[in-house]
C-alpha cells in the first residue's frame, strides 16, 4: 500500500481526509512516548542506576525486537527492586511532561462527543494522574508492587489479569467499544510502539505518532514532525 505525504510530517495510507471527528465514538492511546514525553519505567531506573540498562531492553521491545512483552516488562519491573516508591512522584514531577497537542487532540475529541481510553504498558501511579489531567474517561495499566516505602520488583495482578501488553491493549479496545454499544471501525487508535500494533489492528484509524519504523509501516496515519493535534488536520 502507497503511502502519501499529506503534508510534511503527515503521511496516510489506506485512508482518504478529510472525514469527521464526531464519526468516530472512541479514542484509544498509549500512554509513554505518545501521550507523554518519557519511558516512565526507564526513569525510574534512573533512580537507581540502571536506566541505560532498563532503557535498551525498553527500546529493543518498542522495535518489536523483544516478542514477548510480558517478560520484557517482568525483567524490567525486577530491575527497579528497591527503589523508593517516593521516586516515582520525583518521576511526575521533574520529567513527566505532556506531548505537544495531547491537550488539544482530548479536549477536541471530547467536544466531538469520542470517549478517551489510556491504555498502557506503563504504570497506574502516572495513568491515573495522567487520566485525571486530561479528564480522560477510562484508563488500563500496571500497577508496581510496594513494600515498605520501596517498589519489590514486581508486578501486582488486578482484575483484568496481570499486565497490560498488546494483547490486552486490544482486549481492552474491543471490550470499551463493546460497552459503549459500537463497532471497532468507530474507534481511532494512537501509539508508537511494536505492543500498540494490536489494537491499531482494529481500529478504524490508526494513527502512529513519532513511532518506530514497524509501527508506522503498518498504521493509516503517521505524524512523524509536531504534535498529536496534527491528526485534526485529517480529520474536519
């Protein structure tokens, strides 16, 4: 499939803009280098030492390098035993910056009338905060074991299941889209690595934003220069 440069830094494929916001009654996002600025769990290594080394496994599993995305995250959570849980607010606070249009692209596709979904790889400490932010309507993600003031390395299981990978992200997708009474072809999907490739794949729209080479090969939209509000441009 030929993709077309829309504008610079805007490129489509299978897909013909203009069309309407308010034809789509879902948005889902990642969370990390989509909504937001950083790598949460790569940050938090810092705390400790270990981002370079928490950062390339990140990476690798971002690519699609690393397949299995639940031991990647296993292995990375691991490396964070010990470090205090007041490091993850020191995270929030210092490096955790929203992404230029985040708060644009929501408050427009809430005045359209979608529903916005956080669903994440990250972590329940910064989805929450980022959720209540953006005054988006529902949020998935991993929450960090504590004990003791310190995070134990693990990962804690909630109702859903254990973590939130590609496979879920898509599960939830389809399950939220199920709860509101639409189909998959009436949700928009927005992210930047390998694990959003599942639900990109039901969406109607995919979007990728500055995202790896395999992510942006396969979704409908990539903006690949400025800010998340550049899909308004494709969408009247």
């Amino acid at each position: 499939m030929t993709r077309t440069e829309f504008a610079p830094g805007l490129t489509v494929q299978g897909f013909t803009p203009p069309c309407k916001l308010s034809d789509f009654k879902l948005i889902a996002f990642d969370m990390d280098s989509t909504l937001i600025n950083i790598e949460c769990i790569d940050e938090i290594a810092d705390a400790v030492g270990k981002k370079a080394e928490v950062a390339a496994i990140t990476e690798a599993t971002m690519r699609g390098e690393i397949k299995d995305f639940k031991e990647s995250l296993r292995r990375r959570v691991a490396l964070l035993q010990g470090v205090p849980v007041a490091a993850l607010q020191q995270v929030y606070d210092d490096r955790l910056r929203l992404n230029p249009g985040a708060d644009t692209l929501v408050a427009a596709c809430r005045a359209a009338g979608l529903k916005v979904l956080l669903v994440s790889g990250g972590f329940t400490f910064f989805a929450n905060r980022v959720k209540a932010r953006l005054g988006i309507d529902y949020a998935r993600s991993n929450q960090l074991a504590e004990a003791n003031g310190q995070l134990t390395g693990e990962v804690v299981a909630q109702s859903w299941g254990d973590i939130c990978d590609g496979a879920e992200k898509r599960r939830t997708l389809l399950e939220v889209a199920s709860l509101l009474g639409i189909t998959p072809a009436q949700c928009i999907a927005v992210g930047d690595g390998a694990n959003d490739l599942p639900m990109m794949g039901e969406a109607g729209l995919s979007v990728a934003y500055h995202a790896k080479p395999k992510v942006r090969e396969q979704a409908m939209v990539a903006i690949e220069s400025g800010g998340l509000d550049r899909l308004l441009e494709l969408l009247a």
